[in-house]
C-alpha cells in the first residue's frame, strides 16, 4: 500500500485530467490533513483543485 503522505506529482509536471483528457502543468500542490491526501492546483484552471485520483502521469 502506498503512503498517502507522499505526493505523486511534483510542481511543473505535466499530467492529464481524467475526465477531460486533457494535458495541464501542475501549479502547486497542497496535502490536506483532514483528508489525508494532495490537492493539485494546474495552470488551465487556477481557481480549481484536483485530488490525485483525477490526474493521471503523462504517458
């Protein structure tokens, strides 16, 4: 099992969303105690957060 406290993706990283497919950059990341998990802020859309779970690693 994977330790939740590390992050995947790194600032800068390119990744795609999963629902749009689309390719973004990763702005800036945030690890949200409460949830025990990242939130990734991403150039295409500043004022939104994606979880981990809804970015995928470019291929």
């Amino acid at each position: 099992m994977r330790d939740i406290s590390v992050k995947i993706f790194s600032n800068g990283k390119t990744v795609t969303i999963r629902v749009s497919s689309e390719l973004v950059t990763i702005l800036k990341s945030h690890y949200v105690k409460n949830m025990k998990r990242y939130s990734y802020t991403v150039t295409k859309y500043p004022s939104t957060f994606f979880f981990e779970e809804e970015l995928m690693k470019q291929e």
